[in-house]
C-alpha cells in the first residue's frame, strides 16, 4: 500500500526505525522506505482524486503499466547533540534525527482486468542523526547522516469486487532484503537495523483497498494494511498497521479534459509495534500517529498526474522517549502506458 517517509529515529533506551515507504525510528516518523509499505496507486476512482497515503480499490487494465515516483520530506522536532546527551542520562539511550527524504519507484502492470502486480524500491537519506547513550560513566554521543538504496517490495492486488458499489481489492506483499544495511556512525559503529535504508529482514504485508465514487465529482478512498516484520541478526522491527481514508473533489468539470485538477482531503493513521534486540522489547520505540493531509492532483494528461499533499500530524501517542514528527510533504508522479 503505500506511504510514503524514512525512519524517525527511535529515541531512548533501545535502539529503533522510519516507511517504510513502505527499520522504525520513531512513531512519529516513517520508517526508512526499506521497511514501509510499498507504495499505493494513489489515484482514486478514475483518477479523479485520491490521498498521498491511502490505496485505491482499482486496479490497471489488462496489459497497462504504471509508474510511479512517491517523494517524502519528513522534519522532525530534534535534540541538539547536548540535548540527545542530557536525555540519555536520564533513559540510558536515546536517538534523535532533524529530518528524513525518501525517494521510492513503483512499476505496476495489469496482469488481467482484476489482478495487478507491482514491484517497489528507492533511497533513503536521513540527516543529522544522533545516538546518545549513558551506561553510567557519563553520556557519549555519535552522529550519523544514513544514506542508501531501500529494500525491495514485491506486492499483488486482487479486485474482488467492482461496481456500481464501488471497487474492493485485496492486497499482499513480501519484502525483499536487498537494500543497504552498513551504515556506521562516526565511531565506526554500525547502526541498528530500524535506523538503516535497509532492514536485512524478510517481511510480509496483507490488507484491504476500497474506492466508490459519491457523486459525479467526488471519490472516496480507503485502506488498511498490516506489515509483518521478521528477525534478522537477533534484531526485529516492530509490526506495522497503516489506516487510511481520503475524499476528493474533482474542481474540472469535464472529466475527460487535460489539465484535470481535483483536491483531496485525507487522515491517515499509522501503528509500529516495539522493536526487539534479542529478544528484549525496546520500550523507546513504537507508538501511535494520526495525519491530516490536504492535497492537489493535476493529471495533466491521460497518462501524467502529479500531486502534493503537506501532512500534520494531529495526533502522537509514542512509546516511552522519542521524537516527534513536526511535518511531512509527499510529491507524486505518476506515468500510465
């Protein structure tokens, strides 16, 4: 499905993720694309609206392609490296990261009317990331810009129903560990999975898409999807559940005319489950975040449509110590064959 931002670091204690877009830093952000959800068609019925975040019930044609270019900017309300240190001497440990960019590519093609295939990756850049920890000999700290190729997604979309109802689908995933996973810090140690492009991990995702047109103008589009995180090297991100829901309102009168624009209005909610080091649940980490998205879509021809849709988080409920989302902008461009 899809989403798309990077990890958010993981403060506190134990390490953690961004998203992945499609490891976990913090709630508040993404997960690095390595680890979040493979990228949705974005587009609603008729590629007349739609959210950023939230997957459409449709599926192509048979025989059509479709890529897609899904850009995330995520800032974050970060600690300076004191700060980070201060922190650490209160929790043992603690991450912080000033923002996170997220470029993923999606192929899609229509293997018949109702069934859809689609693969995904990208790169990830985090900036500015600290890791503070204090084992009781005083707080020390290393930085990070984390950087590399995401791992890869391979997703199936299943029409099931289609209609004067609207359209339903079924959706599953699995991902694959080819992105990159060494990034060190400036003391040459290696950071955890949840903060690296790649996870290293096989994962699994499944969930459900629905879009129905209300009027002759408007869409209604909505999704949920879970992401079944494995381990890999005694590490294991949390799980991840993303909840969807967007309405649009097609401002061209004519549907077929070029230069078609619509607005769109979307909440999207996101749950990570906590990270675990060797078995240990890392209490620092996982949480709770809920998005409102006002967006623009112009499908400048049948086959180009651009959108941008700025997001809020509205709501934050994360696990123990860590940092906050301040906002994200995601930038598409789709292209249809």
């Amino acid at each position: 499905m899809l989403s798309f931002s990077r990890p958010s670091p993981r403060l506190g204690a134990a390490p953690l993720p961004v998203a992945a877009l499609f490891a976990l830093p913090m709630l508040g952000g993404d997960p690095p694309p390595s680890l979040l959800p493979p990228v949705p068609v974005n587009h609603g019925p008729g590629t007349t609206g739609g959210g950023s975040n939230t997957s459409s019930g449709e599926t192509l044609r048979q025989g059509a392609f479709e890529i897609e270019l899904h850009t995330e900017y995520t800032t974050f309300d970060d600690a300076s490296r004191a700060e980070a240190e201060a922190k650490a001497t209160q929790v043992g440990e603690f991450d912080s990261i000033e923002s996170t960019f997220i470029q993923n590519v999606a192929l899609f093609y229509g293997l018949t009317d109702d069934l859809q295939l689609g693969v995904q990756t990208g790169y990830y850049h985090g900036s500015n990331f600290i890791d503070a920890e204090d084992d009781g000999g005083g707080p020390e700290s290393s930085t990070a810009d984390p950087a590399g190729l995401t791992d890869t997604w391979l997703t199936a979309k299943y029409r099931v129903l289609r209609g004067a109802h609207g359209h339903l689908a079924l959706q599953g995933g699995v991902k694959l560990p080819t992105g990159d996973d060494d990034d060190t810090l400036d003391n040459f140690e290696e950071l955890e999975p949840s903060s690296q492009a790649g996870s290293g991990s096989v994962d699994y995702q499944a969930g459900v898409a629905y879009s129905r047109y209300l009027s002759a103008r408007v869409t209604l589009d909505a999704s949920a999807f879970y992401t079944l995180r494995t381990e890999h090297d005694d590490f294991e991100v949390g799980d991840r559940a993303d909840l969807g829901l967007a309405l649009a309102y097609r401002l061209t009168e004519d549907v077929q005319a070029p230069d078609n624009w619509s607005v769109f209005g979307e909440l999207s909610g996101v749950w990570l489950g906590k990270d675990e080091d060797e078995g240990e649940a890392n209490d620092n980490s996982g949480g709770e975040v809920l998005y409102l998205s006002l967006g623009v879509r112009d499908r400048i021809t049948r086959n180009v449509a651009l959108s941008l849709a700025p997001a809020l988080p509205i709501y934050q409920d994360e696990n123990g110590e860590q940092v906050e989302v301040d906002a994200r902008v995601a930038f598409d461009v789709t292209f249809s064959l």
